[in-house]
C-alpha cells in the first residue's frame, strides 16, 4: 500500500492531479447560461491540453516516473 502513496510526494504529479480535476469539472460542469457556457467548455478543454502537454513534457525527460507504479499491475 506505502508503494502507491509515493507518487504523491513528487509535486508535479500533484499540478497534474489539480489540473485534470479543474478540467473535468469545467467539461462536465452544466449551466443555462450561453455565455458562461461557451467560456466554461473551451477552458476546460484548454486545462485538458495543457494538463495533456505537461505530461507529455515531464514524462520524456523522465520527471514522472512514479506513476510507473500504478501500471505494473496492468
């Protein structure tokens, strides 16, 4: 179990963690509103994107490796 928390400790996964929860949020979230809406879903694309890119960016030069962890059992 001490072997799934570790990743936690590394804060990028934490920013990562932070900005897919704001994205989903944004994406999933419903108002009546048209304005507010045509905001909401483009931001929280953009999140997307952006929580997509850092991934990405941290992934290949290797600042990420805990989340290694949780794919061994796969």
């Amino acid at each position: 179990m001490k072997k799934y928390l570790i990743p936690l400790l590394n804060w990028r996964v934490l920013v990562l963690t932070v900005l897919a929860m704001m994205a989903l949020v944004l994406i999933l979230g419903d108002t009546d509103d048209l304005t507010v809406f045509m905001f909401i879903k483009p931001a929280g694309f953009g999140l997307g994107y952006l929580c997509y890119r850092l991934s990405r960016y941290w992934d290949n030069r290797g600042l990420i490796n805990e989340l290694s962890v949780y794919s061994e059992n796969l």
